[in-house]
C-alpha cells in the first residue's frame, strides 16, 4: 500500500518550502515575487495530498465489491465509458496504432519545428508579426480552423498581446531585425 498517490505532489511540495524559506531571508521587496508564487503553491500542494490520502479512505471503506466489479472499474477508468463484461456488443470500434513510437517521436519533433520557427520568426519579423502568424498556421493546420477562422483568432490574439505588452505593460518587444533594418 502507498502512503502517497502521487509523489511528484510531495517533490513540488519540498521545493516551493524551500523557496518560500529560502526567500524569507531576502529582502522585503526580493521575496514578495516567490511569496506570491510559493504560498499559493504549498497551498495547492497541501490540498491535493488531502485529497489524495481521503479519496484512498474512499476506496478503502468501498472494497466490498467482487473481483469483477472491481476489474470492470478500472477497465472503465482506462478506456473512458462504461464497460461491463457481460455485455461487449455496445463497444466502440479500437483502433490500434502501430509504431506509438514513431508517432510520438514524430509528435515531438513537429513541436520543436513550431517552437524553433516561432523563435526564428521573432528574431526575423519581430514579435508583432511572427505572433499572429503562429497563431494562424497553429490553427490551422494543428486544430484544422478555417484559414479565415484561424486569421481571425490570430488577428485577435496579436491585437490582445499588443494591447496587453504596449498599453498595460508599455513593454517595447522585439522588433524584428528585418523591421531594424527597414526602419
């Protein structure tokens, strides 16, 4: 038996006590920023242990079910609906992917190429340009948006993180070297 469902959940918990301690030596105005990050954290940290350890009393006290029921529940929790062994006809046609690996291994360096274009595309264009067009071709091609649709959310986006980095924060982004060399 397990004392701890998750011990990522007891990992984050040990490093953001000991940032929050760490920062308490700091300064008043050094340590407000991992105060605000750290607390909130260790709050967090402490519930989701809470909820772990209850929700193993759950399933302790409801052990009372047949090996059966038991097994029909965590097939249910693995493919997502309802499964009852007695009856199969309701299932859903599986579809078996070959080569999980290649996929994956495909999967990852597709998102490298979005993110190395993304930054290449800032350092190029600028931030103003080359966020909107990620955001289109994002869409677009990854979430399949209508090319008119994905501009549209693009457009957006660009115009709320413009108004948000310009006006809010009067942060003066990257310009681009192509724009640098233009202007």
């Amino acid at each position: 038996m397990t004392i701890v469902r998750s011990p990522m959940t007891v990992v984050m918990l040990l490093i953001f006590t000991l940032m929050v301690g760490v920062a308490s030596t700091y300064p008043p105005d050094a340590r407000f920023m991992p105060f605000v990050v750290g607390i909130p954290a260790i709050t967090l940290c402490l519930l989701q242990l809470f909820l772990d350890w209850r929700s193993k009393e759950t399933e302790i006290s409801a052990d009372h079910r047949s090996e059966m029921e038991k097994a029909e529940e965590r097939v249910s929790k693995m493919v997502g609906y309802k499964v009852d062994f007695e009856v199969a006809r309701d299932a859903p046609d599986v579809t078996i992917i070959e080569n999980s690996d290649e996929v994956a291994h495909n999967r990852e360096f597709m998102i490298w190429g979005y993110v190395l274009s993304f930054v290449i595309g800032i350092l190029v264009f600028g931030f103003w340009i080359a966020i909107p067009v990620f955001i289109a071709v994002f869409l677009n091609r990854e979430a399949q948006y209508s090319p008119l649709k994905a501009l549209l959310y693009a457009l957006l986006g660009g115009g709320f993180m413009f108004a948000v980095f310009s006006f809010g924060l009067k942060l003066r982004l990257h310009p681009g070297f192509i724009a640098d060399w233009f202007f």
